[in-house]
C-alpha cells in the first residue's frame, strides 16, 4: 500500500515509491537524494505541522509539507502495532 509523503507520522519508515513534483522542486528533491528507492524515517513534525525532519540517507533534512504532497511512500509495517486476538472459550 502507498502513502502519500504529506501524511506521514513521526517514527513511520518506508521507501520512497514515485517522485513527481513539478521541475524545478523535482530536480531540488532528487539533488538531496529523495528518489526511488531511497528509505526515509520521519524524525520530527513541527506543531503546525509545517515542516518534517526526515532521515535521508543517513542525513537529517527538513521538508515543507507542501513539499511532500506529491511524494509516494511505501511504509514499512510498524513492527511496535499491537494486535489483540479474541479467542471464545465455549462449554462443551
């Protein structure tokens, strides 16, 4: 399942799927190493969710949302979701 980089929550991982931002922020993100493939982690959303700091690359760079919106991620499952199971017990 793909996401878009705009909705993404800090401590999400996953692996950039599709760049296709107009030129000139296209050239700038894939410069900085935002391309296909690449695995990104959000580290930091700001509080008027604005900006994000993403792990790029081994690098800490911050983004506008704006940014982002035309941005597909494919996220990692998050390996901390805890799944209840709900087992009935019946009399025989």
């Amino acid at each position: 399942m793909k996401a878009y980089l705009n909705n993404i929550k800090v401590g999400d991982r996953g692996t950039i799927a599709e760049v296709s931002a107009d030129n000139h922020i296209y050239k700038r993100l894939t410069d900085i190493g935002l391309t296909k493939g690449t695995e990104i982690e959000c580290l930091q959303i700001n509080a008027g969710r604005s900006l994000a700091v993403l792990l790029v690359r081994g690098a800490r760079l911050a983004f506008r949302f704006e940014d982002l919106t035309d941005i597909l991620y494919t996220p990692e499952p998050n390996k901390y979701s805890m799944k209840s199971e709900v087992v009935l017990l019946g009399t025989d």
